[in-house]
C-alpha cells in the first residue's frame, strides 16, 4: 500500500516477489516487492496498565526489502522512489500505516548484473521497520497473599 500510494500506481502494476511470473510479463512498467530476509527483533516492550488491568506487549522488526522497478521507465521510477521515500507524503503515509521505511541504501542496474542487454530492471533496497503489539486483560494484584511456614 505504501509504495502503490507513494507512486501513484495501480495496483495491478505491483507484484509480490516469487510468484512464479515470466519475464515476458515485464516489458511494461511493473513494480515487484520482495524481502530479503527474516525479520530481525530490534526491541520489545512490557507494559501494565493498573487502571484497565491491560497488559501491553510489544515487539519491533527491521526486514529488509528489494523493489524492483520494470520498463522502459524503470531507471525514472527507482530514482523517484528513493527521492519520494523522504517526502511529506511519505512520511503521512508511513504514520496512517505504523511502520517506519528508512531511505533507501542502493540502487542497482541489474542489467549488468543477470548478463543481460535488454531488458530495464532497477532494484532498490530499502529497510522497513514494524512495530506489533497485542493487549492482555489482566487482573492486577492489589494485596499480596503471603503464607509463611516453618
């Protein structure tokens, strides 16, 4: 939804990463997402609300992520992307969805990389940050119940 917003696309132009579709389905302007690796826990939380007895538990992820940008204007839209990723709107949109997608780290002619010569296929690297939290009714211990024997 970010970069579909954040690039004026539709969403028929994004395409999730490994579902099986041809190279001959990307000689238009295509968007393909994909992450590179398992999330990494940067930091947790633990949280008791006394008045609502509501626990609170959280936790942040950091993903990295590949966008790979197809077409003739593949080069055109991968630059605009890393220059949108630190605009105002942006920053709204990160804000409605939660997350936190730092700047980008790379940009990458993969061209060069496949052995290719004809083909427009740009990637970009980018980080994203995800906070998950979940709320716990518990009941709050007001008087401690000790018991001692000997």
């Amino acid at each position: 939804m970010f970069i579909r917003d954040l690039m004026g696309m539709n969403e028929a132009s994004i395409l999730s990463g490994r579902d099986n579709n041809s190279q001959n389905d990307f000689n238009t302007d295509l968007i393909v997402v994909d992450d590179l690796s398992p999330s990494q826990r940067l930091a947790g939380s633990l949280g008791f609300d006394g008045d609502s007895e509501v626990q609170t538990i959280s936790n942040t992820y950091i993903t990295s992520y590949t966008i790979d940008f197809y077409g003739d204007n593949a080069y055109s839209k991968a630059n605009d992307f890393a220059l949108l990723v630190r605009s105002q709107q942006a920053y709204e949109l990160k804000k409605s969805l939660g997350i936190g997608i730092y700047q980008v780290s790379s940009i990458q002619d993969l061209k060069k990389l496949t052995g290719q010569q004809y083909s427009n296929r740009y990637q970009v690297t980018i980080k994203i940050e995800d906070t998950r939290k979940i709320d716990i009714d518990t009941l709050r211990i007001d008087e401690a119940q000790i018991e001692v024997t000997t």
